[in-house]
C-alpha cells in the first residue's frame, strides 16, 4: 500500500460535495497507518485488492448516488478494485453565515 495513495484517495472522497468528512469507523479500524500519522476513513487491503471507506455524507444528499461516485473516484485513482463505502453518520449542513447578512 502506498501512503501516497491513501492520501490521494483521502483528498478526493473529502473534496466530494455530498461528504462532509471521512471517519476511523465504530471501533476505529478504518484507517490507514503511515509513518507517524495515519489516514482515518480509508482502509486499503494489503494485497491492494479492496479499499474500504468510511464517510461522513451531508444530509439530503442522495446516499446510493453518493456512494456510487465515490467508488467511481476511487477506482479512477486506484484501478480495478473492490471499493466499499461505509456511511457512518449524516451531518446537518452547515449554514452559510455570509448568506444571511
């Protein structure tokens, strides 16, 4: 596994609209350990064969659609693989403070 790609896959699953952040899992095992640090919400096989995510989703956002573009961003990173997408939680959305002057 290379922390090169678990960070890229990090990136891209936080920088999709309908995610309002990654997560370790209930027991904190979705994660990829790196030198002195580790990814939460991004869990690679060893083999390299699966990714395993574990997001955050904003809520009202469209959950099977959610997590079909995530599986499409992160086989575009990491090739043909097994991804499955966890949803941990809904967060409400934020409100925009600049909107309501």
């Amino acid at each position: 596994m290379s922390a090169e790609l678990a960070e890229r896959i990090a990136a891209a699953v936080q920088a999709h609209p309908g995610v309002a952040g990654l997560h370790a899992g209930q027991y904190g095992v979705v994660a990829s350990y790196l030198p002195g640090r580790r990814v939460d919400g991004v869990r690679i096989a060893a083999d390299g064969s699966a990714i395993e995510l574990a997001v955050v989703v904003t809520f009202g956002q469209p959950i099977p659609a959610v997590a079909q573009q995530l599986r499409t961003t992160v086989r575009e990173l990491a090739g043909d693989v097994r991804v499955d997408v966890m949803i941990v939680d809904l967060e409400q959305p934020q409100p925009n403070l600049e909107d309501s002057r």
